[in-house]
C-alpha cells in the first residue's frame, strides 16, 4: 500500500525570525594598507564591519558612479582609521552610500 505525505512534498516555510536585520554598510574607504589597497565598509556610526581587497568585483559595484572624498583626516575617523598614518589617510577615498 502506497502512503502519500500531508505535505504533497513540499515543507511549510518555518516562523519568521523578527529578529532585526544588520545595519547597512554607509562608508567604503579605499586606502593602501602596508603596501596592498583595501576597502574598508563601515556603518553609519563608523564601525568597520568588513575589509576586503579593493580590486574585488562587490567593492566595484557598491561604488560605481559614486563620486569620493579624497581624504579621512577629520575627526570623526581618528578611531576608526587609528592604525593607518596620515599619509594613508589624506589618500584614502571616502565613497558614502545611499541608504
């Protein structure tokens, strides 16, 4: 005898998570770090989340047609920018995206 399933093969989607979803990324700085261009992807307060090699094809995309600030020598990146001199800093360009 042949027994089909309640669910005709396909599962119900489980309880959504209410959880709140990440912050995006705000800032993508481009700056050399020891000799190797990084990009930098840092929130609105200026936490760095993430920093992958600027040549990646994600970095291209997220700062496509956007214009940059050259330069992150304010205040507002001494703590997130400690380790870089500034040198790297008056260097590095600041794309600020779209929320």
């Amino acid at each position: 005898m042949f027994c089909m399933s309640q669910t005709y093969g396909i599962e119900a989607h489980g309880h959504h998570d209410p959880a709140p979803h990440r912050k995006p990324v705000r800032y993508v700085v481009v700056i050399d770090a020891g000799g190797s261009t990084v990009a930098m992807l840092f929130l609105e307060s200026r936490e760095r989340v993430a920093e992958v090699d600027a040549g990646a094809e994600e970095v291209n995309s997220m700062i496509s047609g956007i214009q940059p600030v050259i330069g992150a020598l304010g205040p507002e990146w001494n703590a997130a920018l400690s380790g870089h001199s500034t040198r790297e800093r008056g260097d590095a360009r600041v794309y600020t995206l779209g929320v």
